[in-house]
C-alpha cells in the first residue's frame, strides 16, 4: 500500500513540472520569436546536464564496485582489531 502511495506522490509531482513548465512556457511568449541558435543552446544545456548526470552515476558505481570487490590480505588487520585493548589482534 505504501508503495502505491509514493509511486502516486511521484507521479503527482512529475505532472505538476510538466504543468508549470508548460504554463510558463507558453503564457507569456505572445508575439516573441525566440531565435534557432537559442533553441540550439537549449538542446546543448539539456545534453551537458545528462552527459554530467550519466557520467557521475557511472563513476560513483564504479566507486563502490572497487570498494566492495577489494579483496583483504590474510594478514591485515580489520578495523575491530583497530579498538582500544585489541592492539595487534589479528582476525
């Protein structure tokens, strides 16, 4: 049950975006003429941000893939061995 209420809760706010953008996308153009270098500007804007946006999901996976994946020597001590009256415990 409170599974469906989040998935309509997103689904909520992604159609009050998409209703805003296009209120404030047509509501005050009028007789403007937006110029195709500004719509070609815009095209780039919106593919940086993805680039960017693949590009640190990308890495922050592969970050965690290379912590979890590390495999530990034998003979290195862990963290708990680490806690005072513990010294040089090896686990």
């Amino acid at each position: 049950m409170g599974r469906w209420i989040l998935i309509a809760a997103l689904l909520g706010l992604l159609a009050g975006a998409l209703f805003g953008a296009y209120q404030g996308w047509t509501a005050h153009s009028g007789d403007v003429e937006v110029p195709p270098w500004a719509y070609a500007m815009l095209g780039v804007g919106i593919f940086l941000r993805y680039l960017s946006g693949a590009a640190l999901w990308h890495f922050s996976s592969t970050a965690v893939a290379r912590v979890s994946t590390t495999p530990r020597r034998p003979n290195q001590s862990s963290r708990a061995s680490q806690r005072p009256g513990r010294v040089g415990v090896a686990r």
